[in-house]
C-alpha cells in the first residue's frame, strides 16, 4: 500500500528532544516499512526515516523560533494535496488544518488525534466535517466528542524492549515527565514518603511552570527519600525505569494517552498511576499496574506492584503496545476507510477529486473499488 | 458587483470595544452597501451591518473564551466556499488559512494584510502561494517581503467627520490607545512636560502589560502634567481628540497603518508622531502634522503644531482617508483582479473552480470575462 504519513512539524521526526506526537510517527512509520508498505513522510527536514521524506521545512519549527506553525503547515498541505495522487492512503497527524482541503477525499484519509480535545476550541471543524474519519488514542479521549466520525481507538505502541528484565537494582519509585500541576508530582512525593521508599525525580521545567516549581515542589526536596534528577536523555531513559521498582504516574487530568506507562511496562517496571483519562484502559489491572484514586490506594497499590512478577510486565507489553501492534491496527483502519463501510450509507459520498485533481483507481490487491471514482458508491452495494 | 466580506472572527463587527481589523471591514462594508453593491459578510453572529451577515459563530470568539480561533475559521471558509458561486469577488481580511482552499480562485479573490508582517512566520503561505493577490495598508507593511503578490495600498478610511472643527478648548496633548512598550507612552510623558503642557493618556492596560505600566509608566503618573483617565469609549473618543492640541503618537515599532492619526485629524486635530511604521505615508507633514525622530525635534514639532490650521486638517483627512474614499479604491481594486491584468503573463491560470464547484460567468457589465472559465486566459488578449 502506497501511505502518506503527515506529521506535524515542531519538531523533527523522531525529535531531538521531546515530542510525543513526532515519537509515535517515528515508530509507526519505520514500522510500516519493515511491514513492506511504499511510505511517503511529510515532516520537517531534519527528520530521520527509513520512508521517504518530504522536507516541508528545513528544521524543526520550535528549534528555529518559529511560534506560529500555521503558514508552515499549509504549505506542508498543499505539498500533500499536489502529491495526493501518488498514494492510497493519506494518514495525518495534525489536528485540523487538512479538513476543507482533503474534505472530498474523506474515503483516502484519516486523521489520529493526538492531543485531549475537551477543550471546545476545536470542536467546530469536527461537526463541520463529519465525513473525515478520525482515530482516538483511547476510547477515553473521545468522551468530549462521543458523536464524531470515530473510525477506531488505536493506542500507541514503542519499539520491542532490548534489556532482559531483572529484579530492578536500584528499589527507588521513579517520576518521569514534566514538572507540572497537572502531572502531580505532589502526589507522587506524598507516595514514597508513606511508603518509606525514595522517589527520584526525572523531569524537566519548562519556563510557564518554573514558579509551580519553586513554590509547590522545591520545598519538597529537602526530604532524605526525594531526589530530584532533572532531564534525563533518552538513552537514560530506558535505564532509569527498568531499575524503578515501580513508575508512579499520579495525574490530574484527562491523558489521552501516556506514553511514559508503557515504556516503563517494556523494562517490566510495574505503573501505579491516577484512575484518570486513558490510564484504566492502558493499564492491566494486577498484572501490568494498578488504577488509584487516592494517596492511600497508591500506597496499598505499590506495596502490590513491588511483587507483581517483571516478566509477566514485559510479556504482557508485547501483546499489547509494540509498534508492530499498532501499524497492524493502523494497516486495518486504512483498509476499512478505503471500503467505505465505516460511513453510514446516508454519508457515502461522491468519491472526488481533491481540488479537481482526478484520482486513478487505487492500486489492485489493496481495496474494494469502485471503477469511475467520479460514481458515487452505490446504496447499499456489497463490497 | 457581488462581493463577499470575510473577516475575522475574534470580534464582532463592529467590534463591541477594541478591533482595529472588525472597524475597517464593518467601514468598508457598509460605504459598499451605500455605493451600491450587494454585499455579503461574514462574521460573527453579533454583528450588525446592512449587507447580508452569515453568522459564522454566535458571538464574537474573544468574547465566547475561544482561545484559539482556528477551527472557527476553517469552517467559516468552508461556508465561503459553499457560497462562492454567489459572489463574483471573494474579499477576505484575515492572514493565511484561506490561501490553500482558494488556490484555484484568486483570479476572484483578493487578501487585505492588516498586521505587521515583519515576524516570518507567515512567510511561508505568501512565497508558495504567489498568484492569490494581497492588498497593502502602507507600503512601509509590504518591506519584510517585498517580492509578494502585492496587488495595491489601499489605506484606511473612516465615516466622516460630524462635530464642527473648533480651537481645542481641552489645552492639553493626547496619548489614545494601550500602555504597551511599542507604543512608548513614555516619550509622550517626556515631551509634555519638556513642552509644559498637560498630558492626558486615555489608554487600557492589558495583562501582559500589567508588570511595564506599573514599573515604568505609573510612577511618573505623580507628575501635574501627567493625568491616566485609562479607557474611554467609543463616544468619548472624539471629543477627546477634538479636544486636544495635538496627539502624540510616539511609536517604537513598524506600526502598518494607525487609525488613531486619521481619528485625531478628522477631529482637525494634527499629529506628532514618531517616523516609524506607516507614520510618513499618513501624516502630511505640515499640513496634517509632523513625523519626528526624538524628543528634542517632537518637543519642537509640538510647538509647530499647535499653529497648524484645523479645518485644513480636516479637509485633508477629508480628501485621503474617508470609508468612501477606501471603498471606491477597493472598487478599483476589485476590478484589477477580475480583468486578470495584475498578473504575470506567464502565472496566468486557468480559471477553474474552487473544491470542483463550477463558477458561472461573471455577471454581466461587471469586469472583462472569458466565457469559457476553463479556459486558460490567452497571453497577451486584450481585455
């Protein structure tokens, strides 16, 4: 199958630095690759990939200074748009940009959203196109916008883990992410000094949360058990959860994801995090982790995770979220958009030009199709 | 002529409080209305306009805590589109996200930047989109990319003046807009009291501007000179400018143009104004007022000022910069995009249909038209 990925451009794909959007695309496109697909990427020029590259700016836009990526982003559209032909499937990674341009080719695209969409800003351009299939991270992000056109929940999946999975040396709980009120790293403190276990801190401050860091967290540090470690690097990354008896993850808000979760469940680390956003659905309640509401349900719940057996972690991450899992999922919704059977029959429409731009018929061998894709789909035709 | 109106939708238009963008297109719009024209626009649902108003969303978005306006305005556009048939010029006055959906159509559509374009970040849409034709409010706007589509300048224009051109009775120097570093209220505070006249500043302090006015500005407020009577209405701006011996616009940045000059000088009231921005193509310089370069020469423009002649001041602002005056130059304007004439023989494309929807022919008596509107206009044909 010939795929577009279109990925959003602050940062470069993979990132240097942080990025979650821009990781997932990494890891799903790579894949797709090794899984035989022709894969086209749209992504800034400093991105590294085994596809093929489009270089739609020379460089991350947050690394070069720019704040406003809107002008970057149509032109990245309209290079998409120009190219369009050259593909079966056109799989974006950007929130909205893309839907009046590609609103007739709702039967060759999809959209995941990547971000928590309760804020209703958004909202609009998802009523106004409901034709355009959309992908949820979890079936919990979708709830602010449970009548849009959701295609499937597909939840991220990482490269397969590398180390063998051993009784973690170092017995400290691990803190891993951003310093931020709504990532609770309070809550996390309060855990490991009833659990008389330390806590080592691996995060980072950005600027618009320096002051909740010196009022609300700094204090804190004084404390024996409470070690604060700053950035780590990726390469320490990997390192410093699989010696974590367990990754505490104490959020406050709708996560619509988590990617922090399974990358510590591929070391074998046990996840102990707040029953919030997709959390109950990432975690496998006793064997992967355990879901808290409270400080007291935490403290119960490490005590539990410190016995829960590391392999079983590992395994159980191998079913569920490795990158070969997802671009297998992905591979299946790209397949369902392109029978049409995902839209109700009322919605089938005209299959269309993009911006009059005539389409071949898609390539034998990937989908059911109509033969004049100018012919809307029959009423209820078998395909 | 058939002409829609697209604006922003941060605001309604007019705008309840502050909008320099939602003043001019609700201006122009309704100057059209009275030439003539079947007018249509596109705004926020609390506007009010004589031309025929599609409510884009219910209420202006600022207003609704809409942060980011986006969504919003992708499907406005959609709605143009729809509509498009029904226009035969397509006028919009926000940035960029329209630039890809209407391609195929800018030899019927025309783009009016109202801010600064001197931050690249929309630089990308105007290099890759070359043939979609942008109206200039200075020339001085247009330096940070000069090779743009410009089509024209068309300045600003406002309703006339109604109350009679007196001797101020006020006595006093004028400062009307924020308290912002660009806008250097402190160079005004400076010259009155170099000048020794009262100062009266009639500005509103926005939150991000909170920390420089009470560091820098409020303290110097103590002074008898000095009188803050912070924000004034729409009603009691005029009398506050035709009131005063001059405005002082002692700007620090590439200002695109400045309604507050031509406000003061339908009041006949002149300006002293920094050589900054748009400031040399609006002010005319001793007739209207005087653009300087530092305190001593503003200390001394002040002085030249207060003897200019107000009803001239008037009768000039009444030659340059009334909504008639803007309206019948975008007339002209609209004309030079439907003949065609404004682009290269060699970007001369073929008019085609905006998403696949196919245009009719312009109406009759209106511009110069190929019949066949997918026809490529032929180079060099006489129109």
């Amino acid at each position: 199958m010939r795929i577009a990925q279109v990925a959003p451009l602050a940062e470069s794909v993979p990132p240097r630095l942080y990025g979650g959007t821009e990781r997932v695309v990494s890891w799903l496109t790579e894949e797709l690759v090794v899984q035989g697909h022709d894969v086209t990427l749209f992504a800034s020029g400093d991105s590294a990939t085994s596809a093929e590259l489009v270089r739609s700016v020379p460089e991350g836009l947050r690394l070069s200074g720019v704040r406003d990526h809107t002008a970057s982003l149509l032109v990245m559209l309209d290079d998409v748009r120009r190219r369009a032909i050259d593909f079966d499937i056109i799989h974006f990674h950007i929130d909205l940009l893309q839907f009046p341009l590609f609103r007739k080719a709702s039967d060759r695209c999809l959209t995941t959203l990547h971000g928590r969409i309760d804020l209703a800003d958004f909202h609009p351009v998802y009523r106004a196109f409901p034709t355009m299939p959309l992908v949820s991270i979890s079936d919990n992000q979708r709830l602010p916008l449970p009548s849009a056109n959701w295609l499937t929940t597909i939840q991220h999946g990482l490269p397969p883990g590398t180390a063998p999975v051993v009784n973690p040396g170092g017995g400290y709980l691990a803190f891993l992410g951003r310093i931020a009120p709504e990532k609770r790293p309070d809550r996390a403190i309060e855990i490991a000094k009833q659990v008389g276990l330390p806590l080592k801190i691996a995060a980072k401050v950005d600027p618009a949360d320096k002051e909740y860091f010196e009022h609300m967290i700094r204090p804190q540090l004084d404390h024996p058990l409470i070690e604060f470690i700053g950035e780590i690097g990726d390469h320490e990354k990997r390192k410093f959860l699989g010696d974590a008896a367990a990754l505490l993850f104490p959020i406050d808000w709708p996560e619509p994801f988590g990617l922090v979760m399974i990358e510590a469940m591929r070391e074998g680390t046990p996840v102990v995090a707040w029953r919030c956003g997709s959390v109950p659905e990432v975690i496998d309640e006793g064997v992967t982790g355990f879901a808290v509401g409270s400080i007291d349900e935490a403290v119960c719940a490490v005590g539990l995770a410190l016995r829960l057996d590391r392999a079983s972690i590992r395994l159980r991450f191998e079913q569920r979220f490795t990158a070969s899992r997802m671009a297998t999922s992905y591979r299946a919704a790209y397949d369902r958009v392109l029978s049409g059977l995902h839209l109700p029959a009322s919605e089938r429409i005209e299959r269309g030009a993009i911006e009059g731009i005539e389409l071949p018929c898609l390539a034998a061998g990937t989908s059911p199709i109509v033969n004049d894709i100018r012919e809307p789909l029959p009423l209820g035709a078998k395909l």
